[in-house]
C-alpha cells in the first residue's frame, strides 16, 4: 500500500513535541476559505506553476504536488533523522490535507512506526468516520486536533462541512485517554467574533480532561496566498490581515481562564 503526499518536512518544530518529521497527506474533505495548504485538497496528484525570474526574465516551472510512498519509504525518511528525533523527544507527524482521508494506509503506517520506537502524532480537522478513529488511537500518542468554529451554519459556510461529526470525534478522542492539544485558527472578520471565541472557551471548559494538554492560538497569515495563483483557485481571503500581536496576546489571556497550557502558534 502507498500513501499520496505532498510535502515532507524535516526539523519540524511545530507540528507536536520535539524534532519531527511531518508527512503531509492529499485530500481533504473540507474546504477552508484560509487554508494554507490548498494543494493538500485534491485526493490526486496535481501540477503547480512555478514562477521563477532570472534578472528581467520570467521562466515558468511545473512541479509535481503528490508523490507516492510506501511505508517502507517514510521508514527509511525517518531513520535518516532518527537522532535528532531521538534527542529531542520528537517524532513523526501525519498532516494534510486531512490524513484520515487515507486512513487505511494511515493505519499501516502508524502502526510501523509505533513497532519501529516512534512517537506518532496526527493532525487532523476532526471529520472522519468514528471508526477510523477507533482504529488509529492504539497507534497514535497524539492528536492535534482543529476546533475552528462552533456555530454549525457558519462552520458548513466557511470550511464546507458541518461541525457535528467534528465535536463527536473530539468527545471519542479525548474519553480514549489519548492525549490531545487543540489547534484554533484566528481568522480575523471569520471566527475572532466574541460570541464564537466565547462558546468555544466554554466548550473547552467543559470537556477538560488530563489529557487535553494544550491549546495552540493560530494567527492567520498570508504564507498560502501565492499558491492559489499557481493552482488558478480563487482566493477568498484577498483583503483579510493577520491579527496583530497584541490582538493574539489578548486572547492568549482569555483562553488562559481555561486552565489548559496556552501557545501562540503551532
């Protein structure tokens, strides 16, 4: 079995504990008006422009988004960094995209690098079949789990799916014992309205287990907007700016009545 991925990033530091390896899974279910990753969506490979200038003239390169490997290749990725990872308590991460899109090979290879002595982390936006879940957590240490908005109208207008199955899957995850840091985005004009950021503290609040361990504040920011050029996908953030410092500052505070661990970023 082989998985379809789009980006591997080494000396990852932001995407759980430690030094880790990222694996970045094609397809997602949901279609998220600031995505960063856009080229994550599509569940097959895709052709990217490239634009690239040599003093005053414009050459345009096509690279490949998606290549498949096996489990045997994330192996053998992992192995090359096995002592950074090792001495820094990190691991292996599988983003996206939303990997539980490939959940079968997801699976095999969680289980491989369990058995080969890895820490496993998956980030995940929360929509999937509750089997598919099931299935991972004796496999995975960790889980990076989105909560972007709790009004379900205005969750199926901006990421095109309804946040039900979402909240479900956060409940299963969290009563597995499985630990668990929450990833909300800060979306100024889109989800940073005090009536949202209010319902989710509460909701925080009230399923706070030991093994919540952390709430991750994500700024918008703008790194994605070249790509949707590139990919000719309309850009439906055109206009919108990244919170200032002291605007995520503010809510650090607020999200701090919590209890939980609070970071600003990743």
């Amino acid at each position: 079995m082989k998985g379809l991925i789009f980006s591997v990033k080494r000396y990852s530091i932001h995407d759980g504990p430690g030094i880790r390896v990222t694996f970045f899974m094609k397809g997602c279910p949901l279609s998220c008006w600031w995505c960063h990753n856009p080229e994550g969506i599509s569940p097959v490979p895709e052709k990217i422009e490239l634009a690239e200038k040599v003093g005053e003239n414009e050459f345009i390169k096509i690279e490949d988004a998606g290549k498949y490997l096996s489990v045997d290749d994330m192996l053998n990725i992992l192995e090359k960094e096995r002592i950074f990872i090792s001495e820094s308590g990190g691991g292996v991460t599988f983003s996206g995209g939303e990997p539980m899109q490939q959940s079968g090979f997801l699976l095999e290879a969680l289980e491989a690098c369990k058995k080969n002595g890895y820490h496993t982390a998956v980030d995940t936006s929360g929509y999937s079949l509750p089997a598919t879940y099931s299935a991972i957590i004796p496999y995975t240490d960790l889980f990076l789990f989105d909560i972007k908005h709790l009004d379900n109208e205005k969750h199926e207008r901006y990421t095109s799916v309804s946040n039900t199955l979402i909240i479900n899957n956060f409940k299963l995850i969290l009563d597995s014992g499985t630990d668990v840091m929450v990833r909300i985005p800060v979306i100024p004009g889109y989800n940073d309205d005090d009536y949202n950021l209010e319902k989710i503290r509460s909701f925080l609040i009230g399923n706070r287990a030991d093994n919540l361990k952390k709430i991750s504040l994500l700024p918008y920011h703008r790194i994605g907007s070249s790509k949707y050029k590139r990919l000719h996908i309309p850009d439906r953030m055109k206009g919108v700016e990244p919170p200032s410092a002291a605007r995520m500052s503010e809510l650090k505070g607020f999200f701090a009545e919590t209890g939980i661990k609070i970071k600003i970023g990743g």
